[in-house]
C-alpha cells in the first residue's frame, strides 16, 4: 500500500511505513507507528497510556475516543490514592505534579488499538506488534528528543529502582547515543497481540493490580468495564475547508472550533508571520481560555453539547485553551485510497512506576490539573478531560491532511497554526509545520521569533508588554506532525520541535 507516516521519532515512522509495505492501510499504519513510540517515545506513550484518534475511512470521518477513566469502581470508601508531589524544573518555570501509584488512571490504549485494528484495520496484531517487539528486545538509539524528556522527568524517573535503571547507564540518565532496551517490554508486546483482554482482565491487568495495590482506588472492575467509543467526528468550516477534530472528552476540539471562529471573522492577515497574525491569534487564544472553568468542563460532558456548541459556531461565527506543559506524543498516516488517521496520546509524566514485571510504565493521569482539575472531579467509570486534538484537515483541491500534536494546552494551538498556514495562506505543509507560533497561557503571550523579522518582534513586543519570547525551536509550543495525500500524491513533515520525523512509501 503506498502512503505516508509522520511521528515522534525516526523509529515510529519506520514501523507505520513498514505496516504499509505489508499491504496495511493507513490504520494499521497508525497502530504499528503506535505500538512503537512506546518503544522508541516510552516517555510519551506506552500501554498504560490514553489517547484519542480521529479516522477517515472510506470517506468517512469518526473520533475513536481511547482515553481514560477515572478509577473507583467497586472500591472501598476507606480506600484512598496515595500521591506525592514532584516539581519539575522547566528552566523559566517550575511546574508541580502529583506521581506515585495513586496517580493511576485507566488505561486506554490497549482497548484502543484492538478497537482500530478491528474495525478499520487489514492486518493482524500479531504482525502490527512485531517491530515494537523486536526494537524492544534489541534496543532502540536514545535520540535527542528522548534524552530530554528523560532528563526534564528523572525527579520522577529515580523514585523507584526499577524505573531508574529502565533510564539510566551507570547511575545517569539515558543520554542522546545511549540505547534503550527493555526485554521484559517485547514479551508483554507480544503477549498482549495474542490476547485482546490481556490489560482488561488478562495477566498484564492482573500485573497492574498488584503493583497498586492499596495505593490506589483502581479496581478489576475499572479494567474490566474500560471500552473505546466511535462517533462521528466534529466538522468545522474553515473558510474554503473543513477541520474534523475530536468532541467530548476533548476540551481542545470544541475549543479549536471557537479559535478557528473568531479567527475566520476578519479577513487572513496580509503577513503570515507579521504582526497582525500574532495580533488576530492572541485576541482568539484569549477568547478560547474562557472555557476552560468549571461551567464550561461540565456542559462539555453533557450529551450533544461539543456538537450543539460548533454548529452554533458555523451559523453565527465567533475560541478553546490553557493548561501546561505535556509529555504526549502524535502519529499521522495517509494512504492512497484517503484514508487517514491522527492519532494523540500520552503518559502524562508517568506515575514513576512499573506495573510488575510486564515493562509498562504506568501513567499519572490523576495527577495532572488539566486531566484531573480540583474544581471538577469526575466520578468513578467516567471519562477524564484531554487537551488530546488529532485532526483531519480536507483541502477544496482533494487533498487530506492528517495533523496534530504533543503539548497539553499547546496542542490547539499548534493545530490552528498548522491549518492557518495552510488555508490563509497556501503555505507548503512544511513551512506550516516548520512556521512560528504564538501561544496565550494564562493570560501570558509567548512568541516564536524564528520566521519573523525583528522588526516584527520588537513591534509585537510594544504592542503586547510581557511578552516572552523563544528563540530556536522549542519543545514548549508542542510537535506538529503532518502527513498528507492528495492529487499530487504525499507531503508531510516531522515536527524538529520534538524531535520529528517523516517518511513515504510508493511500494
């Protein structure tokens, strides 16, 4: 099958590429370059993660909603999730997360990649596993990207033994030219490819259980009642365009359609990286961050809401974010026939622990204030709040692009700066993926300078006192990974800002 993969790492490209030489599709595409990022990324993604993917299949757009749940049920009411708190220090700012067992939340992946693999997928598990496997048993290159993470999260990292010698070489953390092996990983690969229950209720749900033990409020019954959902995908017109993005449990998708809004009502600024870009954006990110309160994460969960919200948008016309800085990872695939699948998902910043001898590390999901915020607890069973927003953009000259990115709160934005370079401005997807961002935070602006004169960054700067500046890429404004197919056959690109890659297959 020919077709095209962009992802997190040279390695997760090459699995999506080689599942297309086997005669996959896009899909499996998507599964193959998945499985491996918890290999090649296992800092970013793994087993015990969550994601969300939004799929064109035959014509059709859906939301495979994979992520995760709140755990408790069946639970004692004695029995309490025991955190600790960790501080990571991101050079300008120190930001708190909570680790530990107790910070555990559903896993969603693997009942993700089985319900892909099931209904859209050609080929088997077994084969879909393989090169993850096998990389895992052999021993993936640390690249720079990986190094990083590796080095930003080892106050993390070094809480247990297990972990710590997982990531380090002779007491160190992993370093770029390092390899990252893990044997016991391959086997639980494998494993879980014979059997589609196996972290449901199967040997690797039994190995999760015993590591929590009573740290945490995560029961059988949680594993056990854990499903993917399918529904059609969110459409938003964005002028000559249509964006597919993700609804609920997405805070992003809906919040992407009211940025995209308020951006539409004035005609494209003549410079796409002058000042009135970075103007219209922040006036747009601004509107968004007003979501985000406890109201807005409450309709957000109620039935049609995400649908009812962007159709109001398109008949009237008027944006979603916030949060801070994430450790998620991003695949897009395309094949010839149009298919195309984007899929987000994460780790968190890991719970610091291993789920017994399986390989897998744990995710931190209740940890996270975007994920699990204090002012709205979600009950046990339910579906927990992502900033995840994989995308399908279809172009008016037949093209298809599948994009999105890692970053928590930046991952709308790095959307709509991807869709707005393309739309407004017919940029090729590689100067889109490559062009400069501009993101609010809290009321902060933070600005790119690569790609804007410094006269433009000196007349930003008076117009928006505060102003925090970036220079060179940044891992901070997220991995906008893009792959495309259309009548002038495939383009993409791999987000340097996250150590990206991108590859193509005519076979």
């Amino acid at each position: 099958m020919k077709g095209a993969v962009a992802g997190g790492s040279q390695a997760t490209v090459d699995a999506g590429v080689w599942a297309l030489r086997q005669g996959g599709n896009a899909v499996d595409a998507a599964i193959a370059s998945t499985l491996m990022a918890g290999v090649a990324e296992p800092l970013l993604s793994g087993l015990a993660g969550a994601g969300l993917a939004t799929v064109r299949y035959e014509g059709e757009v859906y939301c495979v909603d994979f992520f995760a749940n709140m755990p408790g049920l069946g639970a004692s009411n004695t029995t309490q999730a025991i955190m600790d708190e960790v501080r990571i220090n991101f050079g300008p700012t120190t930001q708190r997360f909570f680790v530990g067992l107790g910070s555990a939340a559903i896993p969603g992946v693997p009942c993700g990649m089985w319900e892909l693999q099931q209904r859209f997928g050609r080929l088997n598990m077994t084969d879909l596993v393989a090169p993850a496997a096998k990389a895992a048993e052999d021993g993936v290159p640390v690249t720079s990207g990986f190094a990083r993470v590796c080095e930003l999260l080892w106050p993390i990292l070094a809480r247990s033994n297990g972990v710590r010698e997982m990531f380090s070489v002779d007491g160190r953390p992993l370093q770029a030219g390092d390899t990252f092996r893990c044997i016991a990983l391959g086997k639980t690969l494998r494993d879980f490819a014979r059997a589609p229950g196996y972290f449901s209720d199967g040997a690797g749900a039994d190995a999760l259980l015993a590591s929590l033990g009573d740290h945490s409020r995560m029961t059988a019954r949680d594993l056990a009642a854990q499903r993917c959902r399918v529904r059609p995908a969110l459409g938003i017109r964005y002028r000559n365009s249509t964006l597919w993005v993700p609804g609920s449990p997405s805070a992003a998708g809906v919040g992407i359609a009211n940025t995209v809004a308020g951006i539409e009502a004035a005609a494209p600024p003549a410079a796409a990286a002058g000042v009135g870009s970075v103007q219209s954006m922040v006036d747009a990110l601004r509107s968004t961050e007003g979501l985000r309160g406890e109201p807005f994460l409450r309709d957000l969960f109620t039935d049609g809401f995400d649908r009812d919200f962007v159709s109001r948008l398109q008949a009237a016309k008027k944006t979603d974010e916030r949060l801070t800085p994430g450790y998620t990872t991003h695949i897009s695939t395309v094949d010839s026939e149009g298919n195309a699948v984007s899929t987000t998902h994460s780790l968190g910043e890991t719970a610091g622990e291993l789920a017994g001898d399986t390989g897998v590390l744990i995710n931190n999901f209740l940890g996270e204030g975007d994920v699990n915020p204090s002012y709205f607890r979600r009950p046990a069973g339910a579906r927990l709040i992502t900033m995840c927003c994989p995308s399908i953009l279809e172009r008016p000259n037949g093209q298809v692009v599948a994009l999105g990115s890692g970053g928590s709160s930046r991952i709308p934005t790095a959307v709509v700066h991807g869709a707005r370079y393309l739309v407004d401005h017919d940029w090729s997807i590689s100067q889109a993926v490559r062009g400069p961002r501009t993101h609010v935070e809290n009321g902060v602006v933070h600005v790119e300078s690569d790609g804007r004169t410094e006269e433009t960054m000196s007349e930003v700067n008076a117009l928006i006192p505060g102003m925090v500046r970036f220079d060179g890429p940044n891992m901070f404004f997220g991995g906008l990974h893009v792959a495309a197919w259309g009548p002038d056959g495939f383009d993409g690109e791999g987000d340097a800002r996250r150590s990206g890659a991108f590859d193509v297959t005519q076979d």
